[in-house]
C-alpha cells in the first residue's frame, strides 16, 4: 500500500501522456488549426518563390545570395515589368500572411507537443518516418519564422546571408511539410468530416482531463483574435490610408516618413551607406559603359536629356512599400543607347552605387527591365530634386522590381554586361 502511494505520488514526465491535462487538446481541434496551415503555408511557400524570382538570381552572380541553389532554381523566370505594383502586392502578402499565422502556428504546436514526447519514439518504420518529418517540420517552420520575423524587424542577429538561410530553409521545411501532408491529409479530412469515430483513439486527447476553462471553440476563437490583431498593425505597410498608422510592427511602413515631395519611406540613409556628400556635388559624373565606350554625363547633361515621368511604388523584401510616387527623369533604355544599343535592342546592365557598405550595392538589370518605358535613371520626385537619402544626385527606379532593386547613389551602368 505504501509503494502505490509513493508510487501515485510520483511526478510525471512529459513522456506520460497524463502530464498533459488540458481538456482542449484533440485531433479534430489540430485538424482545424493545421487546415489554416496548409493554405497559409501554400501562399507563403509561392510568395517566397516568386520573391526570390523577382531578384533575377539567373541573372549574375551579383544579384544571386544562394550560391549552388542547383535543381532548387529549376522555376526560375525572367521577372516581368508589369503590373507596376506585382512585387508590393506578393512581397506584401508573404509578409503579412507570415505575421497573421503565428498565433495559428503556436496553437498548433501546442496541441500537438504531447506527440513530441511520446516514447518510444518509433514503433514501427511508419511511425519512425512520422517522427523525423515532425521534427524537420517543427524545426523549420520555428526557424523561417523566427528568421522572416527578424528580417522584418531590420535585426540581422542570424549569421549568414538572409537569403541563402530563408531560401535553403523554405526547401527543408515545405519537404518535411509535404511528407507530413502525405501522412496526416487523409485522416485530417475525415476527422473535419465525420468527427473522431467511436472505434478510434483521440491519441491527442487527454486521459486524464483538467476541468475545463475554455472550450475548444473558445481556444480557437483565442488564435483567431491574435492573428485579426497582428493583421491590423501589420497590414497597413503595403496599403495606403488609415491602416498605414496603426502598422505598429513595421520599423519603416508604419514610421512616419516626414512631409514634402521627399516625405516617404526610406529603408537605407545616406550616413548608413556610407556616402560622402562631396561625391554627389559638382564632382559627380555618371558614366555609362557599352560599345560606344565610356560616356560620362553630369547631373545638368541628364537634365538637358529628355525627361520622363512614372508613378511608381517602392516595395522591399521586408513587406514594407510605399504609394505610388512620381518619379521623373530619363529612360533606362534611352541611357543604353548612349552607350551603343541605338539599334533598338535593350541590353542587361550593371548599375554600380556610390555606397561604400551595405547589401546590393551592385545589382544587375534584365533587358525587358532595361525596355520598359517606366524604367527611368530618376533625378527628381513629385516635382523636386531627389533627398540625398532618397538617392541625389540620381537612382534607378523599375516598376515592379524589389526595392533593393531600384539602386540609389548611381555612379556608373554598364550596358550588356551584368557578369
């Protein structure tokens, strides 16, 4: 009798299925949360791609972060020009739609943590694959998360390139996350169908149940709540209107930009790129290299040249854009027939900035980009010259493209050569 006590007495681990005692734990209430999962996680896996399409990774070795990307590159495409707003809106809706599932991710992982600890870990090859896919899920999904949340944040605390580890990582996990779909879809709809059948074990449930303080309803209404109010303060920073003052979790699409032509968003300043203003004087000179040889143009020769204007938006990476601005200046592809392309053919080109630190300070340029009657090197902005931090004496601005894209502090363009 006194060793049943002693016995009874004892703690449990979490390997004992009755060390978790929540009564809201269930398979139908996982199946709920992991439905929301699979169509979130099926816009955020598209989304990524095209996000890592539109940088033209192809292109040269400039712009591509993912060295050895292999078969991994094989849906890689020449990123189009137009719609002018298409990387604002994917670019918006992969961040948003990551911010908004992170309440839904957590609540899953909770219902499910009992599994994690269930010994023995495998009995049988089925159940032992279960297990390292569940692993490989868990850990990629906390790692692109936590990744993409620090990216959007501006904290660069991971080693590494942003873009190799979210791009390898996305791999890993959508692997781990369609060989668990492979093993929990069938079940998942007949649990969401039909209910637990009265022959099955709710192996999720517990066997020793806590009296209740919420239901499961109750539970999910709590995860709904959550994401609705990551939506509300973080949607704003890829729409203009009310929304743009309440995006509280958005360092640069909720900030407030200041007033004037020049007020709007900025990612980098010109004290963090490095720039010294005496370049950008008198002493600047574009140079533009092609078959005609070197051309160096000052800023007044550019504003002799024709000028052009394009309502464009800057969208970056982390999910941030700006509404749509006027931008005015000369074509791209009137710049590259000064270089030699009269012919009518637009050429790739490397644009090269003045900024001595940062990411990008060299990007390379697709023909249909260099094309584009919209693609302008821009001198000015809504009807005044470009804010030193917006990019004076002259920056690229493409529609379409990823912010980073759009190359401020322009000091040379070499047409036909993107290396």
């Amino acid at each position: 009798m006194a060793v049943s006590r002693l016995r009874s007495a004892a703690p449990r681990l979490p390997s004992d299925p009755g060390f978790w005692r929540s009564p809201v734990r269930g398979v139908r209430f996982t199946a709920v949360l992991g439905t929301v999962l699979l169509g979130g996680i099926t816009v955020l896996f598209v989304t990524g791609l095209l996000s890592y399409a539109a940088y033209n990774p192809d292109l040269s070795a400039v712009n591509d972060k993912t060295p050895g990307k292999g078969l991994l590159g094989f849906y890689l495409f020449a990123w189009p020009t137009g719609p002018h707003w298409l990387y604002r809106l994917n670019q918006g809706l992969h961040v948003t739609v990551g911010i908004v599932l992170v309440p839904v991710l957590l609540a899953k992982l909770w219902s499910v943590i009992p599994r994690l600890f269930a010994l023995p870990p495998a009995r049988s090859v089925g159940r032992a694959l279960e297990r390292v896919s569940l692993l490989l899920l868990v850990g990629g999904a906390l790692f692109q998360f936590a990744t993409g949340l620090l990216n959007i944040q501006l904290e660069y605390v991971f080693p590494g390139s942003f873009y190799t580890l979210h791009f390898y990582g996305a791999w890993v996990f959508i692997g781990a996350f369609v060989a668990h779909l492979g093993l929990k879809l069938p079940r998942t709809v007949r649990v969401l169908r039909h209910g637990v059948a009265p022959a099955e074990t709710d192996e999720l449930a517990s066997p020793d149940p806590a009296p209740p303080t919420v239901s499961r309803r109750g539970a999910l209404a709590v995860a709904g709540a959550g994401s609705l109010l990551l939506l509300v303060t973080s949607v704003g920073r890829s729409f203009d209107g009310p929304l743009r003052r309440v995006a509280l979790l958005t360092p640069r699409g909720g900030a407030d930009p200041g007033e004037g032509p020049n007020g709007f968003q900025i990612n980098t300043t010109a004290a963090k790129a490095g720039i010294v203003v005496a370049d950008t004087r008198e002493r600047w000179r574009l140079t533009l290299v092609g078959p005609a040889g070197e051309v160096r143009l000052s800023r007044a020769q550019l504003l002799a040249m024709e000028q052009h204007d394009a309502a464009l938006p800057i969208a970056c990476v982390e999910g941030w854009s700006t509404s749509d601005q006027r931008w005015r200046g000369v074509r791209l592809r009137d710049l590259a027939a000064l270089a030699g392309f009269a012919n009518g053919r637009a050429p790739d080109v490397l644009v090269e900035s003045l900024q001595v630190s940062g990411p990008f300070r060299t990007v390379a340029l697709r023909d249909n980009q260099v094309a584009d009657p919209r693609s302008l090197l821009a001198l000015g902005v809504n009807g005044e010259a470009l804010s030193l931090d917006h990019g004076y004496p002259a920056r690229v601005v493409v529609p379409a493209a990823p912010g980073v894209m759009n190359t401020k502090w322009v000091a040379r363009m070499t047409f036909g050569d993107p290396r």
